[in-house]
C-alpha cells in the first residue's frame, strides 16, 4: 500500500480553493479525467456516487466513484472519496481545506492506494514510491495554480 499526506498553503480565500472540488470544476485539477458524471444522491452528500472516466496514455478506465465524507464549515471543508481502478487497486483520497484568514487557505492532501488482488498487490510492490510522490506534488501544484486563476 502506498500512503501519503501532503499539505501546503495557499494565497487565497478557502471557498474559492473549494470550488475547484464541485463537479463543475474538477476537471481543472484532475485533467486526465473524461467524464464525471452523478449518478447517485446530490454531489454535497456521504454516499454521492460519480461515474468517472480517467485517461492514461491510450487507455480510458470508467469506475464509480463514492463520497465517503463530506463536510461544510466556514472554516474548514473536507471531502472523501473512495473507487476501485482497473478492478486491481483501491485508491482513498481525502481534500481538506482549513482557513487560516481570509486570503490564506492549509490544503492538506492524504490518502492511499492498495491492492485489492494479487495482481494489484504485486504491483504495488514494485509501484515506483518517487513516482508517486511527484504525482502528489504535481496535485498540490495544479491546485494552487488553477485557484490562482480563479475568480474570487
């Protein structure tokens, strides 16, 4: 299992970072994602289900993606996701912002990846973890930027 928790500060007010995470926008921060479609409940609640299609290279994968916390403060904002890739790994991410004042915003970025079957075990084993590591760094980046591009 590969597990990570990363978190940085950024120069702008939390609902605009938080925005990034609806529906509408999460493409901006996720661009190899295709189609993110609600399928299940409203997208501000536990139990919201996301028909999702990510690109890597050529290949696309469609899962469902569910909502396993959501919760709305005007100081903090968190959101919990949980799918199964490939039918070979379990990926849990969680966002949260809390508000430090009202042009400073802490993202902290955690979450994990494990094989839910042999093969999926066998490739975490050989999963490159500096690899993985740049994909959390480069996430943290592409949020900071695209709410720099945001309107507040």
């Amino acid at each position: 299992m590969i597990e990570w928790k990363e978190e940085t500060i950024i120069d702008r007010d939390i609902e605009t970072i938080w925005s990034l995470f609806s529906d509408k926008n999460i493409k901006k921060i996720m661009p190899k994602v295709e189609e993110h479609t609600l399928v299940e409940k409203t997208e501000t609640e536990v139990g919201a289900k996301h028909q999702q299609s990510y690109r890597e290279g050529k290949r696309v994968e469609t899962y469902i993606v569910e909502t396993l916390a959501y919760e709305v403060t005007p100081m903090k904002k968190h959101k919990k996701i949980s799918f199964i890739i490939g039918k070979a790994f379990e990926i849990n991410l969680n966002f949260t912002l809390e508000k430090i004042d009202d042009n400073q915003t802490k993202f902290i970025y955690s979450g994990h990846n494990k094989g839910v079957n042999f093969v999926g075990r066998a490739m975490m084993k050989l999963a490159n973890k500096k690899g993985n590591e740049q994909v959390v760094q480069d996430f943290l980046e592409r949020v900071n930027r695209e709410a720099m591009n945001l309107e507040s």
